[in-house]
C-alpha cells in the first residue's frame, strides 16, 4: 500500500454525522481546497511534513502508519471510533452515557 491509498482509505473510512469525509472538508482540515486532497489521493502531488502531522493528528494515526512504513495503526480508541459507537445508542442512553462520562471525569480530576 502507498500513501495515496492509505489516505483515501482513511478518508473514506472516516464517519461525520453519518457521512462519509469528503476531499473538501479534508482539504479544509489542511487549509487547502479539495483539489489538493484529490492530488494526494491520485499521487499526483505529495504533502509536506506540516500537512502529514495535520493528517495524522486527524485521522488519530502515527505518521508510519499514515506513510505506509508500519501497518499497526495507534491501538488507542480514535475520536471517530467513539463517536460511531457512540451514535449507535439510542438518544435517551446517550443521556445516560454522557452522565456516566462526566461522573468519571470528576472523579480523574479529584483522584
């Protein structure tokens, strides 16, 4: 697998209010129009370091699992791993959920 692969396996793989990531709103996680993120995907053009990080940090995977160089992405739970379960809930045991949540963040920050 190259970089353009795996990005737009990332992209597509990406949940946002039940919609798939477009390459403009990637593009404007990147501060660039979907035009730049088409040319990452067709491996036209290559992003800088800078925009690797973003990337990274986005899709909440290490810089050699997004370059290709390992295929062991972060064994931490992403942001968009937790939403998606999260919407899996009913609205009324995300209530129950979210007081949960907060019962345990008051207790972190009190131990």
């Amino acid at each position: 697998m190259e970089f353009k692969d795996r990005l737009k396996m990332l992209r597509r793989s990406y949940m946002e209010d039940g919609k798939r990531l477009t390459q403009e709103k990637l593009g404007n996680v990147l501060g660039y129009k979907y035009t730049s993120v088409s040319n990452y995907e067709s491996g036209r053009n290559e992003p800088c370091i800078r925009d690797l990080i973003k990337l990274a940090r986005f899709f909440n995977v290490s810089l050699d699992y997004l370059v290709c160089v390992s295929d062991k992405i972060n064994n931490d739970v992403t942001n968009n791993e937790l939403y998606n379960l999260c919407c899996s809930f009913t609205p009324e045991e995300q209530k129950n959920l979210l007081v949960i949540i907060k019962e345990v963040k008051a207790m972190k920050k009190n131990s």
